[in-house]
C-alpha cells in the first residue's frame, strides 16, 4: 500500500510540475507578445520614454537594407522622423523561449512615409532576439529581411 502511495504522490507530484511549467511558458510568451505589441505602438507614436525602457543598452537593431543601428541611433531615428511607420500589421508570428531568452519571428507588413523616399508599402520578415531583466523583456536584436 506505501508503494501505491509513493507512485500515485510522485506521478500527481510529475503532472503538477509539467502543469506548472506549461502555465509559466504560457505566461512568459504572453509577457513577450505584449512586449512586442508595446514595441509596435511606439513605433507608430514614437515615445522616448518608452522606446529607452523596451531596448538593452546593447541593443543592435538591423534593417533589411544592411544598415545596423545602436540603441541610441535606433531611437533617434523615430523620433527625429528620419523613420515614420503609419501602419504596421504583424502576422504569422511565432515565439520561441530558453530561460532568459526570447526569440520573435513574424512578418510585418507596412506603409511607410520616410523623408525624402514618400508612402511606400513594406513586407519584411523581423527576427527579434529579447533578453529578461528582473521582470521585464529588452529588445536586443533585430534583424529586418526582405519577403517577396
């Protein structure tokens, strides 16, 4: 009967930690998801404040066209206007966690209205490499490819 007990309190013991793990993978991909959704909305509305808090420091931010930008050079960028999104729509989006760390793909659709270059229509493949810090997700890497 004792080792009835013991198989029963340690497979109920397996299936709660598998519950649990599931439920905190859940959790953390929807922290990421909203991180990404934040990231998004200041690019449309670009806020200081809230582009400084979403990026590391070591932020390397990379377009599709081969131009690699800092986390300073990233957020001047938007708010200088030398980078105007007027819509953005993300799809197929898929996301991916070891520990500390988030993988992003999805595809971003656009228009754009940069100085200079006029209203364009954009379709780009985006990888996003997010990193935690305490309770929260920095951005810091992104990669911009080109989809047909």
């Amino acid at each position: 009967m004792l080792k009835k007990n013991l198989a029963t309190l340690i497979t109920l013991s397996l299936v709660s930690i598998c519950t649990l793990s599931s439920y905190a993978q859940q959790t953390s991909k929807a922290t990421v998801e909203a991180s990404v959704e934040k990231l998004k909305d200041a690019m449309l509305k670009p806020d200081e404040a809230v582009l400084n808090d979403l990026a590391a420091e070591e932020l390397t931010y990379g377009h599709s066209s081969g131009k690699i930008e800092t986390k300073k050079e990233f957020i001047h960028a938007f708010l200088s206007g030398a980078s105007v999104f007027k819509t953005i729509e993300l799809s197929d989006q898929k996301i991916s966690i070891l520990k500390n760390t988030a993988i992003v793909r999805h595809i971003l659709t656009a228009e754009t209205d940069d100085p200079g270059k006029g209203v364009a229509n954009i379709k780009l493949g985006i990888v996003l490499t997010w990193v935690k810090v305490g309770q929260s997700w920095k951005l810091l890497a992104r990669q911009a490819y080109r989809v047909s």
